[in-house]
C-alpha cells in the first residue's frame, strides 16, 4: 500500500511539474495547435481544413477584444478566474430545467481550449479550474486574451481572430470595426453554426446588445485594471 501511495505521489508531482511548465512555455511561444481543432478536424461533418493565424494582440483590433468581454465575460478584468456570480445564476437556471448555461470565464475557456478537451465531465471541469488557476497565476490578462482569441472557433474550421476576420470580412483582425467584432463575438457560443456575414436576425440582435455593452464599457486599458 505505501508504494502505491508513493507512485500516485510521484505521478502526481510529475503532472504538476509538466504542466506547470507548459504554462510558462505558452506565455512567451504562441500555442500551434489546441486539442478542440485536432477533434474537429477527424469528426464526420469537418469541413478538413484547419484555418488557423496566429496574430500577436498588438495586431487584433481593440473592438474585438472588447467586444468578447461584453459578449462572454464583462468581469474578465476584475476576477482572478472565475465569476461566482456567473456560476450561482448559471446554476440557478440550470436547477430550474432552463436551456443549460455555463458560467465560464474567458479565462476558463481559454484553460479549455489550450489544454483540455470538449466534453462535460466533472473530471475535465476540474482539471479546467486548475489549469484557469495556472494561467492566471502565471499570465496576464493581457496575455490570456492573447491566447484567447488566437486559439477559440470562430466558424467551421475558422480559429483565432486574424482567419476569422479574413474568413468573414476579407480584412486583417487589426482592422475590424465595432460592427465587425460584434458581428464576431455575437456567434461564439455556437461558431459552427451561426454566421458572422451575412447575420440572422438572432445574430443582428445579438450583434446591436453587444454593441451597446460596448458603448457602456467604455475604454480597454489592461494595466490599469491590472494595477
């Protein structure tokens, strides 16, 4: 029984140590490739292309960036990970027998996306708070963005804000509107389904709520929040 419990020990340290390092790895190297585009690419209606730009933050336009906090998550800046108010009323809704919502973070999206895979298990949402809590201690929010919108779907084959602002609007991300960021973040939470240009309805009226969140935001400024 004691050398089991030493090799679960010795598992465990190894587990830690890995991804540990492989979060400090993705701090500074831009992720390649995530486990969600790998599953996409090998299902039944994949479209087997794999649309992906890597674009440092300085080159995506600040209308997307602030158009996905207004959309996913308007606390990003204020929470260390998680937003236990988006948990309780996600949680309320669900008891209720309500269409299932998450009360995810874009930070714990962003620990889902890079490391971990697409299925709702309590295993894998554990291992998404420990992951969410590696990257917010050792990234900044800048840098959790960063990675964000680099490496979440934004259409069918279509991830990261720079291939689908050319999928979309046939212009760099650096150079999207506020229409056009909205028109993005307005299809997130089902990108393979819904269309950035031309919208629905659902989707123009997702895409006018977000840019008035957008108006009531105000200006993105990371390093004050940070301070």
């Amino acid at each position: 029984m004691h050398n089991i419990f030493r090799f679960i020990a010795k598992i465990l340290v190894w587990f830690v140590i890995i991804t540990v390092g492989i979060v400090v790895f993705y701090k500074w190297v831009p992720v390649p490739i995530t486990p969600l585009m790998v599953i996409r690419y090998f299902e039944k209606d994949s479209p087997k292309l794999l649309n992906h730009d890597w674009e440092p933050i300085e080159n995506i336009s600040k209308n997307l960036q602030l158009a996905v906090i207004c959309s996913e998550d308007q606390s990003f800046l204020k929470h260390t990970g998680f937003d236990l108010n988006a948990i309780e009323k996600a949680y309320e809704n669900n008891k209720k027998g309500k269409r299932v919502k998450g009360g995810s973070t874009i930070s714990q999206q962003t620990a889902k996306n890079v490391f971990l895979w697409p299925q709702r298990s309590w295993f894998r949402k554990g291992l998404e708070v420990y992951f969410t809590f590696l990257i917010e201690t050792i990234w900044d929010k800048e840098r959790i963005m960063e990675v964000y919108l680099n490496s979440i779907e934004m259409g069918n084959g279509i991830y990261g804000a720079e291939s689908a602002a050319q999928y979309w609007f046939k212009k760099p991300a650096s150079k999207l509107s506020k229409l056009e960021a909205s028109a993005i973040a307005a299809i997130l939470p089902n990108p393979r389904k819904y269309k950035a240009n031309p919208v629905t309805n659902y989707i123009a009226s997702r895409k006018s709520w977000i840019m008035t969140q957008m108006n009531f935001y105000g200006t993105l400024n990371y390093k004050t929040e940070d301070e």
